[in-house]
C-alpha cells in the first residue's frame, strides 16, 4: 500500500560497483539483560552443532523438575537439526525459547557457558549487515539470504513500545504492499490450471462492472488498468496514514465487517470512471489487486484467505504467516510504534494484508530459485518487465529475472529483493519507520552492492 515512494524510489535506485570493503569481526560486551536471549553463537563467532546442542541442554535443565515445561520444550525444539545441518536458523530458535525463559535462571546460565562474551558469527555478510543496520538507525528485522541459505540476520527495536518487548526473528510484522506478490501468485497459480487467463476481460467475471469489457487482468496485475484509486495517503513523518476517497469516506470504516466492508468497496470502484484509458500508461493503483484478490474468490469458489493458505502458505511451510484482519492482535505481532489513522477491515484484501516472519519471508522468496510453487513460465511472466510495462505481476522487474517491492502499512515499513540467478535475497521489516535514517530499499541496494 505504497503508492509513491515503493515503485517511484525503486526504479530510481542505482547499481553501484562491488565493495572491497572489509570490516573486522567486533566482539562485544553485553549486560546481562541485553545478553538474554541474543547468544549468537560460541565465544569464537562461529555456529556448529555444538551452539545448537549446548542451547538445548540449557533448556532442558532449566525445565527439568518440571514435566509439562519439559514436554512443551521438546515440542518447540523439534525442527531445530542436530546433525551437519545445523544452521544460524536452529541457533536463533533455540535463542527465542532462551529470551522466553525468566531472567533468574538465564542470566547466571548465560554467564557459565559463555563467560559474559557474545559475538556475531564470523561473517562477511553479517558484518555488513550489522554496519548497515547501525547506519541506517534500522529497528526492526533483516535476513541475507545467499546460495539459498540464510547468511546474516538482525532483530533490533522493540515488538511492543508499551511493554518494551525486544523484537526477535520470530516477530510477526505487516508487510504492506509486499502481499501483492502473493495475489499475482494466486493469479498465476489459476492460469496454470486453467481457470482463468491473464488476457481475460474483467467483465468474464464481472459482469456488472461497467467498464469490465476495456480492462484485462494483465493490465490490473501490471497496473495499467485506469481504475481509481480508493485510499488516499498522508505522511506524517511517523505514519503513512491511509483513508478511503469520496463518498467512501464516510462509509468505509473499521467498525464495519470484513463482508461489508469489501461489498462496499467493490460497488464503489465498479462506479467510479476509469482515470485513463487502459493500456496507455502505468500508475500505482490498490485498487488493481483488491479486485484481483476478489477475482481469486469468484474463480476458485472460496475466500481468498483459504485459497492463498491452501495453494501458496501450506505448500511451501509458511506456518508463521497470516492475514491483517485476523492476526493484527496476536501478541506475537510486532505493535504499530505511532497510532495512525487508517481503514484497513476488509479492504486490504490482497493488496496489504500479509502479516509474516523472516523465516517465512525466507521460504517465499527463495521459492523463486526454483519451480517449487510456481511454473518457470509463470515466474517469468511475473518477474521480467516488458514494452508493456515498468511494472511485472505484484513485483517491480529489476534486470536478469531480479525483482524488489516496497510496502508500508501505517508505521510498518518492508522491503524485499530477490535474485534467482544469484540465488541471493535480502528482506527488512521494521515497525517503527520513523527511526530510519533512509528508506528501507535505500538500505537494502546498499547491502546489495557489498554482497552481490
């Protein structure tokens, strides 16, 4: 939901040369409350199996003398690989059940085992990952992504400003306009199966809409439809706030129904005229993929929640992910840092109603290096710009099959570039936008030109 800056800014981003920047390893010195549940690895910046069996081993002593807490550890600890697989992700959910823990016992555990000396793992790209967080001021999540394997990782901020709760890597954040990538999977995954095409008319499934028979779908997933706007979008300076145009103004509230709510919605932009003629001109549009996302009802017979859960999440172990109108008040989501002023039951369906985590984020994208949900020609279609277009399905096309958006909800702020060819992906959440010293992408193409 980030009408200027995410396809503006992106486009305008430049590559620059590749940095022969090294950086040395920086050991720190933690206080004990900052040193719960941030063990990154062993004193000697390096993660193996032994971080991975020492971390468990702490668990279950800490559980010991007491059943229930000892089975409920074996259940959260059973992805966690104890063979040569054993990753930076094992080591991090070993650390999120560690912060959970209470303080007493931790701290003079912590203490023993690591002497009071934490360090990041030895790494390139988590030494220029740390740097660039510092840089930017960056609160919130980050992943490096390389050869298909996580490389470097940040959580910093807090999940909660009231209570101070850190944010950690199993945080949950809305990621905005990101959830556009997921609708035009859907899309594609209905083309793929014959329920739909792209070069379909709208007024195929929607009859009623009077300007359904001048619109394709290609040209709603492209953004060259000229159907208007819905929301209109403040900044100020803390929050893009984000209201309903018109007469929806005053219809179109968070007090009404996810059904009615998208029912009024869907009327409303049928009755509006078409801002250009379709096909002549590309133009940031939300309203392009809520359509889209209710086409994905009309086609394949169920909610667009169900579908997306049962053809995109569960296939590829998304367990973590939800959607805005049903999770914003888990206690595992990241809190808004301000209070904005946004209309978002309903009718941020497909276009800004993901809530995810890095794991997840990370299962998403890297479902790009392969053909593991979506057909080659289907991945292509949606990554690879064309005369047609500077905009690809749900995604800006960056050269070579690369791709990055930008989304914003409220005071949430992500972004996420992904490279097939180099099997390389570098995602940022934040929760607190305000704090950045530069936009997300900005931080993100920085660490792309040190890392690719």
């Amino acid at each position: 939901m980030n009408k200027k800056a995410g396809f503006i800014g992106i486009m305008l981003a430049g590559v620059l040369a590749l940095s022969c920047i090294t950086v040395p390893a920086a050991e720190k010195t933690y206080t004990e409350q900052t040193r719960i549940g941030n063990i990154d690895a062993d004193s000697n910046g390096t993660i193996g199996i032994d971080d991975a069996t020492q971390l468990q081993r702490i668990l279950a002593e800490v559980v010991a003398g007491d059943a229930w807490k000892r089975d409920a550890c074996t259940k959260r600890t059973m992805d966690v690989n104890l063979d040569d697989t054993v990753n930076i992700q094992d080591v991090t959910e070993l650390q999120r059940y560690l912060a959970e823990l209470p303080t007493p016992y931790i701290g003079s555990t912590v203490r023993a085992v690591y002497g009071g000396r934490v360090t990041y793992p030895d790494t390139y790209a988590q030494r220029m990952l740390q740097n660039t967080v510092n840089k930017y001021h960056f609160e919130g999540v980050a992943c490096i992504i390389q050869n298909g394997e996580l490389t470097a990782f940040s959580a910093t901020g807090t999940a909660d400003p009231q209570t101070g709760a850190p944010a950690n890597t199993k945080s949950r954040f809305c990621v905005g306009s990101l959830s556009k990538q997921i609708t035009a999977a859907a899309v594609m995954l209905l083309q793929e199966r014959g329920a739909l095409r792209t070069d379909d008319l709208l007024s195929q499934y929607f009859p009623e809409c009077p300007y359904g028979s001048k619109v394709t779908l290609r040209q709603m997933l492209k953004m060259r439809s000229g159907i208007a706007e819905f929301y209109e979008e403040s900044d100020d300076g803390y929050n893009i706030n984000e209201l309903p145009v018109g007469s929806l103004k005053n219809t179109l509230t968070n007090n009404g129904t996810t059904q009615q709510n998208r029912e009024l919605l869907q009327s409303w932009l049928f009755a509006q005229p078409l801002t250009f003629t379709p096909g002549s001109k590309c133009v940031y549009c939300n309203s392009n993929y809520f359509l889209l996302a209710r086409l994905v009802e009309k086609v394949s017979g169920m909610s667009y929640e169900t579908f997306v859960t049962q053809n995109i999440l569960q296939p590829l172990g998304m367990t973590e992910t939800c959607f805005i109108d049903e999770g914003l008040g888990d206690p595992r989501v990241a809190k808004n840092a301000h209070t904005a002023k946004t209309v978002y039951v309903g009718i941020t369906m497909g276009l800004g109603d993901i809530i995810t985590t890095v794991s997840d984020m990370q299962r998403w994208m890297t479902s790009f290096f392969g053909t593991s949900l979506l057909s080659s020609g289907s991945i292509r279609a949606m990554t690879y710009s064309d005369s047609y277009s500077g905009y690809g399905y749900g995604v800006v096309p960056f050269g070579d099959g690369a791709w990055c958006h930008y989304g914003i909800f409220t005071s949430y702020a992500a972004f996420d570039y992904v490279s097939p060819k180099d099997r390389y992906a570098v995602f940022v959440v934040t929760n607190n936008r305000s704090t950045l010293a530069g936009e997300v992408n900005s931080m993100c193409f920085e660490l792309n030109d040190l890392l690719l």
